[in-house]
C-alpha cells in the first residue's frame, strides 16, 4: 500500500499541480499600462520597490518570455478575443478619443465566456476597446460590473481627458475625489469582501498607471528622496502606489478565504515608453526625461522590438503552480484558452483562437506548445519570431528587414539578415502569407486613409489621440 501511494505522489509530482475536476477557480487578472521591463523588483529594479509584485512573483511563476502587443488597444483586444488584432483591424495604434469604432461586437469575449460557465465577471480600471458607441462598452461585452474609465489617458485627480469626464460605474457618469490607482484599489477590495466565494469570479483589474501624465500622491513622492531626476521620482510612487493597491487586494482575499482558490494573472499591456512621440497627448515631454526602465530590450511601446512586447509578467496560485521561472514562449492571446480550460468554459462561440492553452507551462514549467510569436502584421510593417530567430520587416521606403538570434542577442544588437538570406526569405514568405488573413486597420480607415509622415520618412502614429509634433509631419 506504501509503495503504491509513493508511485501516485511521484506521478503527481511529475505532471505538476493538477485543477481538480469541477472546481472553478477566482481569476483576478491585473494589468499594468506603460509598465517598464525593469520597473519591477523581481526584474531587477533597484531605486524602489515592488515587495507585493515581488512576493507573487516568488511565490508563483515568473514568464520570463511573455510578449504582447506594441500598443494599449491591441494587447486588450488580444487578451478580451484570444486573437491576434490584425484579425478584426485593431492591430495599429490605439483607439484615438475622436473615434468611433471598437472591438467587433461579432468577437467573443472572455467575460462573455466565463460569464457561461457561471463566473461573476468584472472590470475594474481602464478599458479602452471602444467608447463612443455604448455597444462596445464592458457592460455590453459580458461584464456583469464596471468601475473606470473607457478611454485611456486621463488626468489621475480630476479623472478627465481635455476637460471631458470618463469616470464610470455600470454605464453611469461619475463624478468622485480621489486619484485612480487608490481608488481602483478600494473598488476591489470592497467588491471582494461583498463576493460569495461559493460563485466563482473573474476580476480584469486594469491599472491606468503608469502611464502619463505623471502623476502620484505627495506621500507617494516623498518616500523617494533619493531619486534625483523629478520624473522618476513621480514615476517610482505611482507604481509603488500600483504595489500597494496589490497587496491590499492579496489581503482581502485572504480575509474572504478565497485566496487558495484565487490565480493571480500579472503583466503590463506593453513595454515601458521610450520615445516621447508615443507618451502621451496630455503632457509636455519636451521637459521631462522619461522614466520607464526596460533593462536589457531594446526600445519600447509602440516599437517591435523586444521593449515594447516582452513584459514583465507572472502568475500565481498557491499550491497549484510551482515557484520556478517559465521561459517558454508565452503570448496575451495564450490567457482565453488557458483560463476557459481551468473554467470549464466552452469557446464554442469564439471565432478560431490564435491563443494555446499554455496551463502545464504556467504551473509545472513544462515545454511551452508555442513556438512563434507573431509580434504584430499592419500594411507598413510585420514582425515574427520562429524558436530562437526573429525577424522585423518593415515595407516603407526605403524598406529594411532586421533579423535577430535572440539567444545569443535578447538586446538585439546585430543584424544577421544579410547573413542568412534564406531565413530571411523564408520568414518573408510566411508574414507574406498570413498577412492575407489580415483586416485592414481601422485606424487607419478612420483618419480618412491618410498617413501622416514625418521627416524621416516613418509614419506618425497617434500619441493616445493625436498625431504628434505637427513639425515632424
């Protein structure tokens, strides 16, 4: 009888923490904005801290290989569909405020998803998939509850944009004191603690910070005195302040008895900025040294390279996922399946899902079943990760292809295209290909089939709503 129970426990060990048959876990999936690589305690980060953040990620599994979208709507749409943007045409920039397009209503979305299978679902924070039209509302798309705000960038005191409110709860205008990370925080806490464990729930808890403008509590600020530049000084106390609100919401679920029976799903909706054109319309970068840190990737939101798509990220779940670093290709898209999987959830309804079920990755670090990242596909350029190789492709004049061994060069330095041309063109054909499945970018079609240019021949995307510098164009 011994033996026979010591060749059960070694079997379990070997296939990793299993989800029991019929039990359906707490999902609370916490998204940062504008969050830089190296911003974060468990990445190295040193001029402040994460000790929340930092404890989770000890704790639970640290993605190591985690990539997104280039841009805030993109990685949202991916997550919410399970599907790569390109496929519904919100794969360019980001929902500017003028616009009145959104994520196709025809996509089904996760809150959709695991609303079927029973879970209570709700929003906190920002959602930025569509906001002129109430169609493309959270509480239109499967969320049963709302907090936050629609758009995106919006002053983190008086909860504007330009002078124009977007402060909501369930559909309603709201107009309230506070500075949005806290009160993000104190939403989720309180929705926690009025929640019966026995109904499972699925909490998408997305932070506006630390996205401009830069802006934090004094006391926030003051705890970093050693911090000489002003910008970082801002920038260290609104992600200690996202830190907090973390712990807190840890706390209350502890206090529920929800917190074994809780993943926690952390990341950033993409590289930290780098170049001001993509920091934001409600701030003067011309004064400011931006702050966000992706330690060793190169460049960052908005840019195909490896600071703009390879975030910081984790996931935990007491005694369900092993303290250990993941290094498996992981991507946004991955969540749908995974978390439809641990829900009992049908994606009958979902349209093909780009998405895996990455779930033995996550828990026991197993091989991932992902072997490509497909980094982005627009009409003026695309990029692709095959194992280990990488390629950057961009179609404008004078067009220009970059390809990478990302595991002898993650920083990107040298440029291999011209030494292995047949890995060039092979990886060409196959962007060339899928691109033939692509929706042209709404974006696009809403700013009246224009692209604005700058002097250096590149395309000025929008800064959140705008078009940039008017001197560049």
């Amino acid at each position: 009888m011994r033996s026979i129970r010591w060749l059960v426990l070694v079997a379990v060990s070997l296939v990793g923490p299993l989800v029991h048959a019929g039990e359906k876990p707490h999902i609370i999936h916490i998204v940062a904005d504008d969050l830089g690589w190296k911003d974060v305690g468990f990445n190295g980060c040193t001029d402040f801290k994460t000790p929340n953040l930092d404890r989770l990620a000890a704790e639970g599994a640290k993605l190591t290989q985690f990539y997104v979208q280039p841009m805030c709507t993109p990685t949202r749409a991916a997550l919410m569909t399970g599907r790569y943007p390109f496929r519904y045409g919100l794969q360019t920039a980001v929902i500017p405020s003028v616009s009145s397009y959104g994520l196709d209503t025809e996509e089904w979305l996760m809150p959709q998803c695991l609303g079927e299978a029973g879970y209570k679902t709700a929003i906190i924070g920002k959602w930025h998939l569509g906001h002129a039209d109430r169609k493309y509302w959270p509480r239109q798309r499967g969320f049963d509850y709302q907090y936050g705000a629609m758009i995106g960038e919006l002053d983190y005191f008086t909860h504007m944009e330009h002078g124009v409110l977007d402060w909501y709860r369930n559909n309603e205008p709201l107009e309230e004191e506070g500075y949005t990370t806290e009160l993000f925080g104190d939403d989720a806490v309180r929705l926690i603690e009025n929640h019966d464990p026995a109904t499972p729930l699925y909490l998408y808890l997305a932070f506006n910070a630390p996205h401009t403008p830069y802006q934090a509590p004094q006391e926030y600020i003051d705890r970093f005195p050693d911090i000489a530049d002003p910008t970082r000084r801002i920038y260290a106390g609104m992600v200690s302040c996202l830190d907090d609100q973390v712990g807190r919401i840890v706390a209350a679920l502890e206090k529920k008895g929800m917190r074994e029976n809780t993943l926690i799903l952390f990341h950033s909706d993409n590289g930290g900025t780098k170049n001001p054109m993509f920091a934001g319309v409600m701030a003067d970068m011309s004064k400011v040294t931006i702050p966000c840190d992706n330690g060793p990737y190169r460049d960052g939101k908005a840019s195909l390279h490896e600071g703009g798509t390879r975030v910081c990220a984790f996931a935990n779940w007491p005694g369900r996922i092993e303290a250990q670093e993941v290094d498996g290709l992981l991507h946004v898209v991955d969540f749908y399946p995974t978390l439809a999987a641990l829900a009992g959830a049908s994606t009958d309804k979902c349209k093909p899902l780009d998405g895996l079920n990455v779930w033995d990755t996550i828990a026991a670090g197993e091989p991932s079943p992902r072997n490509e990242i497909l980094y982005n596909i627009e009409p003026f350029r695309a990029a692709l990760r095959q194992g280990d190789w990488k390629l950057i492709w961009q179609v404008l004049l004078p067009a220009s292809v970059q390809l990478y061994d990302l595991s002898a060069d993650p920083s990107e330095e040298t440029n291999l295209a011209d030494a292995h041309p047949e890995k060039v063109a092979s990886m060409k054909e196959y962007l060339n290909q899928i691109a033939g499945e692509a929706v042209k970018p709404l974006f696009l079609e809403d700013q009246f089939n224009v692209v604005m240019w700058n002097m250096n021949g590149e395309p000025v995307l929008p800064i959140e709503e705008g078009f940039g510098d008017p001197d560049q164009w």
